[in-house]
C-alpha cells in the first residue's frame, strides 16, 4: 500500500461515515413515519424514498447536480448560509453516498420499529409513562440493533458508491476520489492491476465486516432485516 493508496481509504471511510451520521436523523424519520404513520400518499412517499435503489446512479448524481449547481435552488441556499459549494468536493460525494445509502437504512430501521411489540408499549402508557419517555425507555432500546443494522448497511452501500459520485463531485484525486473511482482510475491505468488488486480486497474486506456486523446486529433485534 502506497500513502495515495492510503490516503484514498481514509477519504473513502471519512465520506462513508459522514454519509451515514448526517443520513441517520432523515433516515430515521422516514421509517417511523412508513412504520407508524398511515396517510394518503404513503405509497408514493414509500416509492420516493426507494427510488435511488432503481434508479441509475448516474441519473441520481444528475439529479443532485442539478439541485446542488450555483444556480440550482438547494446550491444557492448552501451558498447563501455558507459562502460555499459541495461540487468538486469531499462533501459533495458525502451526499451522493448518503443519497444512495438512504433507501437501505430506512427499510432496516423501518423493519425494527415494525417489529416492536406494540403491546410493550401501551402496557408503558398504563402505567403513567408519556410519549417521550416511552419512546426512549421501551421503543428505542427494542429498535436499537436495528438502527445500527441499518447504519452498517449504509455505510456498506456509501463505500461503494461510484455513478451518483462521479457524476455529482467527478473524479478528484485527494478530493472525491473514493475507493470505487481509485479502482475505476487504476482499471484505465497501464500497469494500474496491482494497485486494483490491492484496492480492491480492502473494499472486499470492509464491505464484509459491514455486512456482517449488519446481519449480527439484525439477529439481535429477534428479526431479520432483509434488503430485497
């Protein structure tokens, strides 16, 4: 392993991370309103929040691109509050990856909070307990492995993000050059397979060890949280 090499894992742990903590509260509000909402419509919000699973990724990152441009409505209120852009940079492939990451931890925590015992619940209420107090004494605890279950396969799916990423952020070295675009950049470089060889068993490995602790966590919440 070579310090760029390195250094390209760091990036790409680092954008992966920030993805899933700053996706986490969206994602989360998402599932209990799937979970515990019934509204018109919840449907269509339901195919919204699926969408980028189906959609190309490259149709994805043209879409935040448009929506994150100097002139786009997100990019100008980004502008406006921080005199700054995400194009072109590691915050930007941050949002791609939680973008694409989104649909995923939601089912997961979706799947938890369905799988709460309702009853647990009321019996909490009888016996004098608000909402609130509900909510982080009995629903959160019982829903806990599940969020991380989620988170891991997050993080799993923000690791290996490439098409919203290249075309939101490009392919920056030092910058937006994640795992996935090192891998595609080496592919195109002659003499480039050591280097895809290398990056590409610790794409492998982390990707695993996300998998698992996923599915380990998903047991511990006394359901399995299946993606597809």
């Amino acid at each position: 392993m070579t310090a760029t090499e390195w250094a390209i894992v760091v990036l790409s742990l680092k954008v992966g991370g920030i993805a899933v903590l700053f996706t986490l509260p969206l994602a989360f509000g998402l599932a209990w309103l799937l979970a515990r909402s019934s509204f018109p419509g919840k449907v269509v919000l339901d195919g919204f929040v699926h969408l980028p699973l189906v959609l190309p990724p490259v149709v994805t990152g043209w879409l935040l691109l448009l929506l994150f441009a100097p002139e786009g409505p997100v990019g100008m209120l980004v502008d406006d509050l921080f005199g700054a852009s995400v194009l072109f940079r590691w915050s930007g492939a941050a949002i791609a990856a939680g973008v694409m990451a989104l649909p995923l931890m939601v089912r997961a925590i979706r799947l938890s909070l369905e799988a709460v015992d309702k009853r647990l619940e009321e019996a909490a209420r009888t016996l004098g307990a608000g909402r609130t107090r509900t909510f982080v004494r009995i629903t959160l605890p019982l829903a806990l492995p599940g969020i991380l279950a989620g988170m891991m396969l997050g993080f799993a799916r923000a690791l290996g993000e490439f098409g919203a990423t290249i075309t939101f952020v490009s392919n920056i070295p030092g910058e937006t050059r994640t795992l996935p675009l090192a891998i595609y950049t080496q592919l195109q470089t002659p003499g480039g397979e050591a280097a895809v060889i290398r990056l590409a068993a610790i794409s492998v490995g982390i990707a695993l060890l996300a998998l698992v602790a996923s599915e380990v966590l998903a047991r511990r919440s006394g359901r399995g949280v299946h993606v597809l």
